[in-house]
C-alpha cells in the first residue's frame, strides 16, 4: 500500500480522497523538522505546502519517497533539482490559485490607492482624518504587469474591466498572448517608466532575486504604487523602505516578504510604515482556491499512483 505523509495544513478533500482510494495517509500538520527527518522514510508521498521546506536531507532521508507534491503554486521550498536527481516525481497545482491571487492584487490597487489600511487604522485611533489624505482613482492610470503568466495575465484583464492601461514585460515572447487581452508587451525599463502602478508576478529564480532594487526605483514616476504578491525577495526591502520614505513610492502592498515572519529592524519598519499594507501570505488562501488546488493535486497523484510509478 501506497503511504503518504501530509506535513502542512491542506483541504480535507485531499486527505479523504485518498483514503477512499485506499491510499494510507497519515495527516500531520506543522510536524518539526526532527520528527519530519525521522518518519520521511517510512513513505512514498510527502505533501507539503509552503512551510515546510524540503532539501537535500529530507530527500536523502525519505528512501522511499517517489513522489513530492507541493498543494500549490510555487517550487522554491523544494529542492526540484537533487529530487528529480534521485527520481522522484514533483508535482504541484499552479493553475489552482489563479483568480484568488488577481483579486487580491486588485484588492491590494485599490487599497494602496485610497489609502483605506491607513485611514482605518487611524479612524480606529481616535482621529477623523477627512481631507488629511487624498487619494487617486485607478481609471486611466497605466498598470505594469512584470511576469505574464497565469497569475500575470488574470491581473491584466481585471485591470482592463476597471479602465486602467496595461503594460507587461516578461523574459519570453508575450506579444501575442499580450496584445489578444489589450495589453502592451514593453522592455522592463519602459515598464519602470511609464507605470503608474506596478504588479509583481515572477518566479523567484537566482536573476530575479531583487529585480526590482535602489536603480529600478530610480527610473519609476514619483508617486508609483508597487504591489507584490509573487516572492518577497523579488524587490530589495531596503530600498523600498527608502524610496517610501523619499516619496518616490507613493505606497505598496505585500502579500509577501524576504522573511515570512519579518526577523531584521528594517523588515518591521517596512511593515509598519503608514503607507504600507502588508498580509501573511495569503494569495491562495481562499476556500475555492484551496479546494481546486486539491482536485488538481490529487488527480495528478492519482495518475501517478494508477500507472504504477510508485
């Protein structure tokens, strides 16, 4: 019998699947990573979502492990490279979270925009702060889309429905995929030039380690709004908290951060800035999300298990 070990907190759709499939699944949610190196070998499935991180002494402890699966987007709390060395499948859910990550970029412009995170907070306070803080409307500015894929391009068309102008960089070819939606593919200066606010969608690869830096802020109009919901370590925290203070950015919004809690001084200042909104991570976390990245999960496992590669 197939076992299966469930290390982080996933759908239950997933966990009764597969048991009704006659697959053993023992669900341990926010195991340590002692236990974790400990009862790996006993398995031949790890699913894992973003908290745990496996690496190379993982992988060499599961000796029976023939399949990784991450309920989710990204890859970079796996060591793909040395998994699939030692033959191991990993498979994840990319297209599951799609439309939950697009409406909350587009929740996080419109927030940025007037200011509400701010303004709640001192409402909350005691103050009345009515005509302290004007804000702009999203109609008619120019969004940059950096990053074109599924997330990318669902961003895009949500920012066309509410009237702003879309204009999008990616390291391949986009123009076609680009201009079927109504949407501009520039070269990454032109987008750090002409956007009036600029959504982050890449992968966190070794070149995209703070892409966006003290020299991208630099070319950016005075007053952008920046929105991340991709990797935190995409844009160099530092520099942003400056160019917040300098007034080049007008505000920002994060979904994520280089440290996922913040752990140095200038983290927590980022965090707490005033013009700044910041959430835990929370792209995926919708319960529809949830449930399609465990249908998609458990189809591909399913597949997997039924053709015998396990």
């Amino acid at each position: 019998m197939v076992r299966v070990l469930v290390t982080d907190q996933v759908d239950e759709y997933i966990v009764r699947t597969l048991k009704d499939r006659g697959v053993e699944v023992d669900y341990r949610p926010g195991i340590g990573r002692d236990e974790l190196l400990k009862v790996v070998p006993d398995y031949e499935v790890l699913i894992v979502r973003g908290r745990t991180k496996v690496t190379r002494d993982v992988i060499d402890a599961g000796k029976r492990l023939r399949v990784i699966a991450r309920a989710g987007v990204g890859l970079d709390n796996i060591d793909v490279e040395y998994a699939k060395a030692r033959g191991i499948d990993v498979i994840n859910a990319p297209e599951g979270s799609t439309q939950s990550v697009a409406e909350l970029v587009i929740g996080f412009m419109v927030v940025a925009a007037r200011l509400i995170a701010l303004q709640d907070r001192l409402v909350k306070g005691g103050e009345w702060p009515k005509g302290k803080y004007v804000g702009t409307e999203l109609f008619g500015k120019t969004l940059g889309v950096i990053g074109f894929g599924r997330i990318g391009q669902r961003v895009a068309e949500l920012a066309r429905a509410i009237g702003m102008e879309v204009v999008a960089y990616d390291i391949v070819d986009i123009s076609s995929r680009a201009r079927a939606i109504g949407v501009k593919p520039v070269g990454f200066e032109d987008l750090l030039r002409v956007s009036d606010v600029i959504s982050i969608h890449v992968s966190l690869t070794p070149s995209a380690r703070h892409m966006i830096g003290e020299g991208e802020f630099g070319l950016m109009k005075r007053g952008v709004i920046i929105i991340n919901a991709s990797r935190g370590e995409v844009i160099d925290g530092k520099a942003l908290l400056k160019a917040l203070n300098d007034g080049v950015v007008a505000a920002a919004a994060l979904d994520v951060l280089e440290h996922e809690p913040p752990v140095e001084d200038w983290e927590r200042e980022l965090v707490n800035h005033p013009r700044v909104v910041v959430t835990p991570h929370i792209g995926a976390e919708t319960k529809e999300a949830q449930r399609r990245i465990a249908e998609i999960l458990v189809d591909k496992l399913l597949r997997i298990i039924e053709a015998k590669r396990i």
